[in-house]
C-alpha cells in the first residue's frame, strides 16, 4: 500500500468523522480506531493528527479548514419510545431503504416484520449487507434517509415488538 493511498484513507475517515475503520489487502492491514492508526505488520501505532481551530486566523488567500463543531451526544429517547425496540446500525456504511433505486422500500412505518425479515441494506466497501429484523413487531419510525451515511450503532428503525 502507497503512502498516498493511506492517506487518503485518513482523509476519509476525518471526513466522514469515522470511530473505527479496517482495511486488510495483499497481506497488509491497518485499523484506525478513535485517533489512532495501528498497522497490525509493524509493531507500533501512529497517532492521528487531531484536527483543530487554528489559533490565529489565516493569511489572507490561503486555505484554513473550517473549525469543528461540538457534536451532541445521541439524546435519550423521547418518553414515548421507551416500550420500542431499537435496531442499530452493526457496520458502518451507506444506508438503503430497498435493493434497487426503483424498487419499494423492504418496510416502512407501519409494516409488521417478522424475527429474520429483511429491513434494509447497509453498503460497507462495495458489500451489501441485509440488515435482517431481530424482532416480531410493526415499524413505528425510520430514523435514517436512503443513501444516507451510517455509523456503527446508529438508530435505523423503532418496532414496537408483539406482546
């Protein structure tokens, strides 16, 4: 792997503000985990540069990355979502309500799903991966937009599960 390649791939990971990120190809692997890069071939990590605000402002035509802003943590859930099972994201990838642009969502609000259904496909490095339903229950929110990026554990869908 070239040193431009890898470097794209911290861009990447910055940009999309990844936790964790793994690549393993022709014997060679890296892991990027919370700010740091571990080469699993070499016995050392390199820390990832943090990005920050700069402290003064820049010279007039030159180039500055806007300053970062504070993310909130996920915010607990309104009262009314406590009795409703949440399905979170198991990788990080790309979000898609069904299998072909033209083709119907696999569930939206309303639907009742059963344990093993199909609910969406999460994209991760050119992978479809069926994110399958581990409940029997109706659909009562979809949290994400199609083709929208995901977070490992993000919200995608509430079901209120069958008593």
């Amino acid at each position: 792997m070239e040193f431009d390649e890898i470097n794209r791939i911290l861009e990447m990971v910055r940009e999309h503000e990844l936790s964790e990120f793994e690549l393993e190809r022709e014997g060679f692997k890296i892991k990027i985990k919370k700010g740091a890069v571990v080469n699993a071939s070499a016995p050392f990590a390199v820390p990832m540069a943090q990005q920050a605000a700069p402290a003064m402002p820049p010279a007039s035509g030159s180039y500055s990355p806007a300053p970062l802003e504070a993310v909130p943590s996920s915010p607990s859930p309104p009262s009314d979502e406590v009795d409703f099972a949440i399905v979170k994201s198991p990788i990080v990838g790309t979000f898609f309500r069904s299998a072909e642009p033209c083709a119907p969502a696999f569930v939206d609000v309303g639907t009742t799903v059963k344990k093993g259904e199909v609910l969406c496909i999460i994209e991760a490095m050119k992978l479809m991966n069926e994110i399958d339903s581990e409940y029997d229950g109706e659909i009562v929110k979809v949290y994400v937009e199609n083709g929208q990026p995901v977070q490992y554990g993000e919200r995608l869908f509430a079901i209120k599960p069958n008593v």
